[in-house]
C-alpha cells in the first residue's frame, strides 16, 4: 500500500509524490460520443479485457469505478484528491503506479484477472497461488497511456468533486450511481444519461459532516430515493 502523501513535504510519508490508478477505458474508450446513447446493457458488460459482474462493467465503461477507487485511495492513505490521477491504459497490465519525490515509479503489474486481487486479499499478508498466468512482457509487448477524455467520461468529474467536497458527498454519489445504473441494465435509462441522474443528485444534495454511521445511511437512503425521483421526472419528460 501507498503511504500517505502531501505536497512536496516529505515528513510523515515516506516522500510519495503522487499515486496513479489505471484504467482500461471500457468498451466504449474509442466510440463516438454521439454514438453512446444507444449503447445496449449487453454491450457495456461486454468488457475487452475484465470478466466482472454486470454492475462494475458498467461502471467500467464509465469509468465510474476509477472515480470510486479514487476516493478509496484519498480515504486509505489519507491523501488529497489533487494527488490521485487516473491514467487510462487499454492494455490493463499496470493496474497502479506511486511516484515518488526522487523521481521513482512504483509500478503494480499482472494479467488482467480478478483471481489475482482476490488472492492477494484472501492471503494477505502471505502470498496464494491464484491459478493465473504468469505475465509475459515479451508477448504483451507495449504499454499505452493516455489521458481520459473528460468529456466522455464525465463520471469521473463528478467523482472527483465528491471526494473534494468530502462528508456525505461519497456516499450520495456512490448511491446515486447504483440506481442510475440498475436503471440502465433494466432498460429504463440511456447509458450517456447515467451521469445525468448522479449529478443532479449531487447537485441537489446538502453535504454534511460525517460523525458516524448514521450520517452516511442517512445520505445513501437520500440519494436513492432522490435518484429515484429524477428517474421519474426523465421518464415523464419522454412521454
């Protein structure tokens, strides 16, 4: 894990610069923008590179779950926003970097296969076999970088938004997200309308401090009933 970082001070965090989460971009990393509206449920779950549950390929293909990782970073390793990027990388064979002050790069590599996170997780702080194939750098080639496109992947504004502004924002975003979502694989909304619904939502919300868990339970059951309700206004608007 990352230590904590923060500005070019490198008291307390071992002089981490930055930390770098890759993305593979989804299907849809070289369609036309205009072109996203029609994409089918079967078609955002069909991932070029991850087999994963219906959700998180969606959240793939809108980058949605860099955006989380993202947060889940700045709450792990206690570090600023301004300190995480995202990097898209087609190839999903460095799945993160940290930089630090000295000008070093840290990379993480691996095939891109679940087994190998659910391993490591299952046998930390030893190591499992998970049964995946060694990387083979010869085979793989090259590895591509590239910024994300904001404009196509909007969710990742409003991610990064939430884990400025902090509180409660996290929790409304994430909930938000759940219900535009469920709603896109049940046919009831557009994929390009997904962050449509999670920013008005966040928009409408008043953020607050989290004490306890209460708040956060509070915020997550307020964001889903009031995803729920612009999900009806856009159904109405339609008809």
């Amino acid at each position: 894990p990352a230590p904590a970082a923060t500005g070019g001070n490198t008291s307390g965090h071992r002089g981490v610069r930055r930390i770098l989460l890759t993305a593979s971009g989804g299907p849809f990393l070289r369609t036309p923008a205009s072109d996203l509206e029609g994409v089918t449920p079967e078609q955002a779950c069909a991932h070029p590179r991850w087999v994963m549950g219906r959700k998180i390929s969606v959240d793939s293909a809108t980058l949605m779950n860099k955006g989380l990782e993202l947060i889940e970073a700045c709450l792990l390793f206690a570090v600023p926003p301004a300190l995480v990027e995202i990097v898209v990388h087609p190839q999903s064979i460095v799945h993160s970097l940290v930089e630090y002050l000295d000008g070093s790069v840290l990379a993480q590599l691996g095939n891109p296969d679940m087994r190998t996170p659910i391993a490591h997780a299952l046998g930390w702080p030893g190591r499992l076999a998970s049964g995946v194939e060694s990387l083979d750098l010869i085979k793989a080639g090259r590895l591509d970088f590239e910024a994300p496109d904001p404009g196509r992947f909007p969710s990742l504004r409003l991610a990064r938004a939430a884990a400025e502004a902090g509180g409660t924002a996290p929790a409304v975003l994430n909930a938000a997200n759940e219900v535009a979502v469920a709603a896109f694989l049940e046919r009831q909304l557009g994929f390009a309308r997904i962050p449509a619904v999670i920013e008005a939502v966040m928009n409408a919300h008043p953020i607050a401090p989290v004490k306890e868990l209460g708040d956060v339970l509070a915020a997550d059951a307020w964001a889903r009933s009031r995803a729920t309700s612009v999900l009806a206004s856009l159904a109405g608007a339609v008809r």
